[in-house]
C-alpha cells in the first residue's frame, strides 16, 4: 500500500482558478461599486441600498486580499516551500507541509510535533475573518429592503 506524499503544496490548478477568475470578479464587482457612487445614485440611497454597498464594498476588500494570499503561493515550487520551512522551523527536521486554501495557509510540521504556518502573511485570515462579516450586512439589507417592499405592498392595498 503506497504512502501518500507528506510534502504537497497547494494544488495547483485550484491555485490556477483562482488566480485566473479572481481577479475578474473583482474588477466586476469594483466596476459595480464605482457606478453606484454616481450622482443620481448618491441622491437616491435607501438604508437596503446603503447596506447592500457595505456589504459588497467588504466582500470585494476580502477577494483582494485573499488574491494577495493566493500570489505568495503561486510561484513557489516544492523546493522554496521546502526552504521556507526549514527557516522557520530552526534547525529541527521538516516531516512533512501542506497547504490548504480555507483558511488560505501553509503548514510545515516538524519531527518535534510543531506546526508553523509560513509564506501566507500572519494578518490575511484575521482580515478576511473581518471582511466577511459583510455577510451579516447582507443580511440586514435583505431584511430591510423586504421590510421596505412590504409596507409599500401594504400601503398600496389600504388605497
């Protein structure tokens, strides 16, 4: 029975999708949020509006950074991931490292029974953890713009 291999980078076409899709979700959703800051829609803003922006605004700061994340794996090969481990780990044998994309990292284990986390900026998980509380602000503008289209329905059945 053949044994898996302890040393695997993160998979590579995933890596690929991502890095080849990414980047056109957010100009489409940049795009998106710049025509939303116009004139005519800066006089027109209901607070379902105003959430929906929010929500949007972080959704497109956390595709960003977890590009940015994708971009300090994408060029390196088994090798840098190797060097990279060893740097961290100080002398003590690397056994084995994988990469995982949620939450986006690489881990080195050692011999030790130490795990380290290299390349992947300490800061990009916590900040995508933030970002993506924008989730509870899409949810506020669903419930408020439902609110909104109910009374409205309301009022126009009194009439």
């Amino acid at each position: 029975m053949p044994m898996s291999d302890p040393y695997q980078a993160p998979d590579f076409t995933v890596l690929l999708t991502v890095l080849l899709t990414g980047p056109a979700a957010l100009l489409g959703l940049a795009g998106y949020l710049a025509s939303r800051l116009t004139r005519q829609n800066l006089g027109s803003r209901t607070p379902p509006t105003v959430w929906r922006d929010l929500s949007l605004t972080a959704v497109t700061g956390a595709l960003a950074l977890y590009l940015w994340g994708c971009l300090h794996l994408a060029f390196l090969g088994r090798q840098e991931i190797g060097n990279e481990c060893a740097k961290k780990a100080e002398g003590i044998r690397v056994a084995a490292f994988h990469g995982d994309f949620v939450p986006l990292r690489l881990v080195c284990r050692t011999d030790a029974d130490r795990s380290y986390t290299v390349v992947v900026p300490g800061y990009l998980n916590p900040s995508l953890a933030v970002l993506l509380l924008a989730l509870a602000c899409a949810i506020t503008a669903a419930v408020l713009h439902r609110k909104q289209r109910t009374a409205k329905t309301e009022e126009r059945l009194t009439l």
